[in-house]
C-alpha cells in the first residue's frame, strides 16, 4: 500500500502492506486515525493493478469525491436497529471494488450492545469486507472484538519528521518559532500541532504566547484575563503547556529578555507540580499571575 501520506509510524506502515479484514486504529485526538481509516478504506476499494491507492481509478476518483458506495461510515453513537441495519449488506457483493469498508468512528462512544451487533460479523466476516474502527484507547472496546482486529496504534512523529511535515509550502506563513513551539505543545501529533497552529480548535499556542508576553509587558490586567480559568482541568492543561512553549521559545534562541524569560520558566515549571494537587482553582489563577510576574520583575531589577 502507499503509505507516503502517513508520517513516521514506520512499525505501522509495515503492518498494511497486509490484508486485514478487521482494524482498530488508536490514538488521541489529533493523531491521525482518520487520515489513516481513508488510506486503508481507499486502498481496499482501489481497482488499480499497481500500488493501491492509486487515486486515479475510477473507484478512487469517487472516494476522493465522497461519493464512493463501497464505502459506508456509520456513527458510532447510532442504536442496535440502525447497527444492524448498516451492516445487512455485509455478505452482498461489492459494488465495483473487491471490497466493501465500514467505517466507525470514535467507537469510545459505541455501545455494548452495538459492539455485539458487530461481533457476530467479525466472528465470520465475508471475504469482501473490511472493518475500521477509530477510538482513542483500544481498552473502549471489548475484548471479544479486540481479538478479532488488528489494532494499530499511533505514535507520536519524530522532530525531524514533524518538522519535514511543517516545511510545506502551505505552512510558510508560520515562522520557525511557530511551528515548533506548535510541535512541542501537540507532543509530536501532527494533527494537534496543525491545530495549535491555525488556532482551530483552543488556540493553546496564541493563548501561551499572549500570556507570556503580558507578563514580560507587566500587563497585569491582560494576565488576569487570560488566567481565569474555571477548571481544575483547564488550569493544569494551560500551565503544562505554557511550560512547554516557554521551554520551546527559549530554545529558540530567542536574545532579547533572556534572563527574564528563564526566571519566567522556572516559576512555571515550579507551578507544573503544585496545581496537580491544589483544587481551588481562584487562588491559583492569581498564584500564576502572581508568581510568573513577580519573578520576571524580580529579574528585572537584577
Ligand atoms: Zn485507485
């Protein structure tokens, strides 16, 4: 199979130029699973007597178009009566591929009970059909199905892989700072990395830099906006990401500010531990406030 589009994984890729009528692909959000869910369902559907997919055959121009009825997703959220209404054409031919993809996915959320519908296919699957289910831990499905799938799990890419990835022309807008600051803050999934970039889903990225910069301004007001957060949850994310873009800025190589910036740091990193156990999370919107801006002015003055 051409598995050009998937980056690093190599132990992965090696698994499909094998033929399985059954995949649990796994990983966390931003990893990859879908991209990895449409390669293997392209190049099951694919006709073409080379490498599959070959994105030039009739069966693929229709998957890339959308519109390709060899392949069907169902939502992992649907009930029984429609599970086992997806899967009734499980032993019908194929349409014009060799065979026939059903698509799940994030089955964190599929019930038991459609779990069991299912089983009863992977038990005794037709040769023209193939399985592909996304999750974000293997450990949300059963047992029984597990045993009856390949599960291949996705890693996080390598720096030097991730930073060949981001040296695509559509990412020339962002300067090298960005993106491996981008690359640091998603832990090596590109997914989430493009993400941080383009400010998709939480603009973690924007959200660090701003802060950062409040505090090397000493706008105080600015940094009381951005650190009032309502979670435990939030608070602790926000401050495990700041210590790692903080980290990346300064690797950067960044020349203005530097003593400032490491004692910045290092309050962080000292804050990394401490909100783990503190629940209240008003106080310790002010703590971060207090401490990052109190060791950047101290280093001021030194
Ligand atoms: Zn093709």
């Amino acid at each position: 199979m051409d598995t050009s589009r998937i980056v690093g994984n190599e132990a992965l890729k090696r698994e499909l130029n094998r033929n399985f009528h059954a995949y649990i692909i796994e990983g966390p959000h931003g990893s990859g699973k879908t991209t990895l869910a449409k390669l293997i369902a392209q190049g099951n559907v694919c006709i073409s007597e080379g490498v599959r997919p070959c994105g030039k055959c009739p069966s693929c121009v229709k998957f890339l178009a959308d519109c390709n009825i060899d392949i069907k997703y169902i939502p992992a959220d649907t009930d029984v009566k429609n599970m086992r209404a997806a899967i009734s054409d499980i032993y019908v031919r194929p349409n014009e591929s060799e065979k026939r993809c059903y698509i799940i996915e994030d089955c964190d959320d599929l019930s038991v009970q459609c779990q069991n519908v299912l089983l009863k296919s992977l038990e005794e699957p037709p040769q023209f059909s193939v399985f592909i289910l996304t999750c974000t831990s293997k450990e949300k499905l059963l047992e029984t199905i597990r045993s009856r799938c390949v599960v291949l799990t996705l890693a996080p890419v390598r720096n030097e892989d991730a930073e060949k990835f981001f040296a695509q022309s559509r990412f020339d807008k962002y300067s090298p700072q960005q993106k491996q600051a981008a690359i640091n803050l998603s832990e090596g999934f590109l997914g989430k990395a493009i993400e941080v970039l383009e400010g998709a889903s939480y603009g973690v990225y924007n959200l660090c830099e701003s802060f950062t910069n409040a505090c090397l301004d000493g706008a105080v007001g600015e940094a009381v906006k951005i650190a009032s957060f309502k979670t435990r949850e939030e608070l602790q994310s926000f401050v495990r990401n700041l210590s790692v873009y903080i980290a990346a800025r300064m690797r950067s190589g960044e020349k203005k500010d530097v003593h400032r910036l490491f004692a910045f740091s290092e309050a962080v990193n000292s804050l990394v531990k401490q909100v783990e156990f503190n629940v209240n999370v008003k106080l310790w919107n002010v703590v971060l406030v207090m401490r990052c801006m109190g060791a950047v002015s101290l280093s001021k003055r030194g």
